[in-house]
C-alpha cells in the first residue's frame, strides 16, 4: 500500500513540474512573436504525449516542419506573404499557388498552367499580370530571388526542347528574366534552375499526380 501511495506522489510530483516548467517558458515568450509562441506550444504538446501509462517523448529530429503558419506576420516577410494571399485570391488562382516555409527561406509554388501553355515555355499574359505583382512587391526588398523548373515525367521531344532537362530550364529562366526585367532585381540577386521530371512532389502515376509535379517554385531568401 505504502508502494503504490509513493508511486502516485511520484508521478504526480513529475506532472506538477512539467506544468510549471511549461508555464515559465511561456511567461518568457510573452513579449515573443504570436507565431513563436503558436510553434512552441504545439511542439510542447506533441512532444509530451500523455497516455495510460504515463508520459512518453516521441523520437523524430522535427516534431513540427516549418510552415506558412509560423511566418511572423508583422515581420516584412509576413506582409509579403500575406499580399501574396490576397492577390492570388483575387485573381482566382489560390487553388494553384502554394506556400511553404523552408530552411531556405519562403518558397511559392505555381502550378504549370497558371503561367504556361502546355510543352510551352513563354509566359502567358495571366503569368505575367501575376508575376508583375510578385516583382513589385520583392523588388523594394533586399531578398535573394531562386526560380527552380520541374516537371512531370512524361518525355518532350521537340526541336525547341529536346528533354525535359531543356523545358524546365527555358522555364525557369524565362520567370527570372521577367522578374529581373520588370522589378528592376540586381542580377546578384538571382538565380534559375531546371531540374526536370527529377524532383517530383508526387507519384507520376496519375493525371492528377502528374500535373502536382508541372510546377515552377520561386524562393525568396535573405542574403
């Protein structure tokens, strides 16, 4: 009985201190960002996972992957993403535009046929009324600016782009020169890539899938 009685104090006295622990770490992001604070409590509640039989941490190098959601919003990066937002809503293509926070910086990705006709590589007049608004907001920044190609894995073969190598290269490349020609970006600034079918989001075994993987990723980083 005395066992048992010791056992409970035990786990209880654990529970109290995690709760206290949590509490001051809290206090001290008080004058943090809303986002900081967001990141840290879902980190705190995952990690910590209480069951039946106590309290366990659950093993992995990131508990929660960066994201949009973690962007502070009042930062100029914040604002530019939320522009970002509301312009694609605007022009109805919000289904088609993606964003992500990576290690590299904030990545906006395009589906294909926003800004492209298909096995094309010139950009359409809706790519450049979208591209145009991207280019005004990034170019009052001081932001490093990373146009990457991909596509699906479907082969092209034509006297223009005998692979997909040279389809998702004309691509990226021509988004760059448009950013740089119409945002005034120093060409230290930038760069373009094409990577091909190499670098799939998705399956290549649907339709579906395979138009995930037609898409242009523009980065935007700090020096």
């Amino acid at each position: 009985m005395v066992r048992r009685r010791m056992g409970w104090e035990i786990v209880y006295t654990g529970f109290i201190l995690i709760l206290l622990c949590f509490f001051i770490m809290l206090c001290t992001f008080s004058t943090m960002e809303e986002a900081k604070v967001t990141r840290f409590v879902q980190s705190f509640v995952n990690t910590l996972n209480i069951m039946q039989s106590g309290m366990k941490k659950e093993e992995g190098d990131v508990i929660i992957p960066p994201s949009t959601d973690m962007v502070d919003l009042e930062s100029e990066m914040g604002r530019i993403l939320q522009n970002l937002k509301t312009y694609s809503r605007d022009l109805g293509i919000e289904n088609d535009i993606t964003f992500e926070s990576t290690d590299k910086g904030l990545l906006m990705r395009l589906s294909d046929h926003i800004i492209f006709d298909p096995g094309e590589a010139e950009l359409t007049e809706a790519g450049n009324i979208f591209l145009k608004k991207v280019a005004s907001l990034f170019s009052k920044t001081s932001h490093n600016v990373s146009v990457e190609g991909h596509t699906d894995n479907i082969p092209i073969q034509t006297k223009q782009f005998p692979s997909n190598w040279e389809l998702s290269s004309h691509r990226a490349v021509n988004v760059l020169r448009f950013l740089s020609e119409d945002g005034n970006y120093a060409s230290s600034r930038l760069s373009a890539v094409g990577y091909g079918e190499h670098q799939p989001i998705s399956p290549n075994d649907t339709p579906e899938h395979r138009a995930i993987n037609r898409r242009v990723e523009i980065i935007f980083s700090k020096p």
